[in-house]
C-alpha cells in the first residue's frame, strides 16, 4: 500500500479508538477477521448459507445465494479458505459513515491471500500458481492456487447497537462472478 494510504487507516483507526471503541485494536479485530474468512468461506464452498444468517448482510446473503447455486464444483471448492491457509492478510479501506438519523457506522474491507488446492484448470485468470509438491515420484504432483478474497466489515456504533461485526461484501474474484 501507498504511504498516504497506510497514514489514512491509521488515523481511521485513531478516531475508532477515539470516538467509537476505546478498546478497538487492529491485531485484534484482523485476527477475527481472518478467524471470520475461514468459516464463511467454507460454508460458501459446502452451500450451507443457511447457517450465514448473524455473520453476513441479508443482502449480501440474497446475491449469494443466487451465485453459489451457478457454480461449478471446482469454483466452489476454491471458496474455502482454512485459516493455516491465509498467507497474508491486509486491510483495504476503512469508512466511517454518519447517516441522517445519527446512526454511526464503520466499516473495514479486508483482503485476504490464500492456498487452495482446488482443481483449477491453468487457464482461470487472476489466480497465480504458486508451487507444486511433488509426493512420492515425479508423476504425483499436488497443485496449490494463491488466491484472493475481499471481505467487508460493517459495525454500528449507535448507542443500543449490537457490538457485532457484519459482512456487507464478499468477493472471491474470478469465482464468484
């Protein structure tokens, strides 16, 4: 990320801390994040949206519902990310939202790098093959895919509000289409 952009989250993260949560912590919040991934993701990969319902967005819930059921097995085996799996995580953009009735919003979008072992065919774009383990002889060879996922993060402050963290986006680009 740029300078100017890794500043601008940091002081996002400030008036969090400041205005919102004085116990907000990014190593933490980002450890749940990642811990958040992991389950939505393979419940997306084994379709079971039902049990989605208190961690993403009734809208976002709707669209998925619609993708999941398009998708090949393979595309849909490449969803779940477990979370030893996750090789580099950061964050993307962070939000802070006031809306006409003072209700107060954050939101963090949260990408995320991962192996899969999927059976991708070579040709699917924006996914790079990272290694091959050969076990045994040259003839078995194990093929692992690097591949992304963008997740966001919606909490509301209102006071009365419930101190959860809801999922409003999901994009596994090149498979979740």
């Amino acid at each position: 990320t740029s300078p100017f952009a890794w500043l601008r989250t940091r002081f996002y993260y400030l008036l969090i801390r400041l205005y919102f949560d004085q116990e907000f912590s990014i190593e933490e919040f980002t450890r749940g994040a990642k811990q958040a991934f992991s389950v939505v993701s393979k419940l997306l990969s084994q379709r079971k949206l039902d049990l989605l319902d208190e961690l993403v967005s009734a809208e976002v819930l709707q669209v998925l519902k619609e993708k999941i059921s398009l998708l090949p097995d393979n595309h849909r085996d490449a969803l779940a990310a477990d979370i030893d799996a996750i090789m580099y995580t950061t964050e993307g953009d962070v939000r802070i939202y006031y809306d006409d009735d003072g209700i107060k919003f954050v939101s963090i979008l949260m990408r995320f790098w991962y192996l899969n072992g999927a059976n991708l065919p070579d040709e699917v774009p924006g996914e790079t093959k990272v290694f091959q383990v050969v076990f045994g002889d040259e003839s078995t060879k194990e093929k692992r895919h690097l591949l992304t996922a963008n997740y966001e993060f919606q909490r509301e402050f209102t006071e009365g509000a419930k101190p959860d963290w809801t999922i409003t986006r999901i994009e596994h680009p090149r498979l979740l289409e």
